[in-house]
C-alpha cells in the first residue's frame, strides 16, 4: 500500500504528518503523550521542517488521523488514532480537533462533547494507542522508518513527563 491519499501532496500539514508519524509511533510505543510545542521542538531539531506556531500541528494531527482511518479501511481492522498522543500544555488532553477521531475509533456517534467528556475519551483511547501492536508494521506500509532507539544528553519530555526521544 502506498501512502494513504491523506499523506500524499505537497502542503506544510501534509509533509509534517509524514515527518511526525515515526515520532509519534514512537511515543505510542514508550507509553507518552507529546504536546504541540514539544512536537515543534523536536520536528525542528531532527531537521524535519521549520518552526511553526505549535496550533498548526493540529492540522498535521489531523492527516495523520485521516490516513489511519484509510488504512484502517485497507486493512479491516481498527488502528487507533495516533494523534491523539498530541495534546495541549496545559490540559493534557488533544484539542477539539480530535474529537472526531476520539469518536469514531469507541464507536460513539456523539457530537459537541465537553472537556471533561474529551479528557475520559482521550484517556481510553491513549490505552488502545499504547496497546496497539503493529506500528512497526505500519511505518513499513507507508515506506518510513521508525526512529531508532538511541541514547543522547538532550531528550525533551513528553506531556506525560517521560522523555520523548
């Protein structure tokens, strides 16, 4: 499968999805959550785009959503939305944004929910993302790499507290 249609072209939110899925496979595979600014940081330090104010992510996250939904399509099975890993500073939780996402993969045609109802979803579904066993395989799908485990002085923390590198 080439990459999904969501992944395919050449906008900022496009390209930088494609940047941040390995980094955001990886923080599902270590059990942490990032939030916008991190994600700026570290899409910024690897060399895998330039700074943008950290709100633009959401637009990123959100083809990063989209294409798991089509390869969830592809596939026949669920795969749970990696953006919700992206959350903002201060909640902790993924902007309103993800709430479409938060829905679809717990299969509840709710709409308009409220913070406190998008923090219980973003926590269910934070458990599927870390549980979920092929992200590996998803990367070899879409033809990138996951990052490779590796020890440096500098590692920023994820939103969790636990270092995102």
């Amino acid at each position: 499968m080439p990459l999904p249609q969501a992944l395919t072209g050449e906008t900022w939110a496009v390209k930088t999805a494609v940047a941040m899925l390995p980094l955001l496979v990886r923080c599902a595979k270590r059990g942490q959550t990032v939030t916008y600014g991190e994600l700026d940081r570290e899409i910024v330090r690897r060399g895998l785009g330039h700074h943008v104010h950290a709100a633009a992510y959401g637009h990123a996250a959100g083809a990063v959503g989209d294409a798991l939904v089509e390869t969830e399509e592809e596939w026949g099975t669920q795969i749970p939305p990696l953006n919700a890993l992206v959350v903002n500073a201060q909640t902790g939780i993924p902007g309103s944004g993800c709430d479409w996402y938060l829905l679809h993969v717990l299969r509840r045609p709710q709409r308009g929910i409220t913070e406190h109802q998008r923090r219980a979803l973003a926590e269910a579904v934070r458990e599927m993302v870390f549980n979920f066993d092929r992200w590996d395989e998803l990367l070899t799908e879409y033809g990138l790499r996951p990052i490779p485990e590796g020890r440096g002085k500098h590692r920023p923390r994820g939103a969790s507290g636990k270092r995102i590198r």
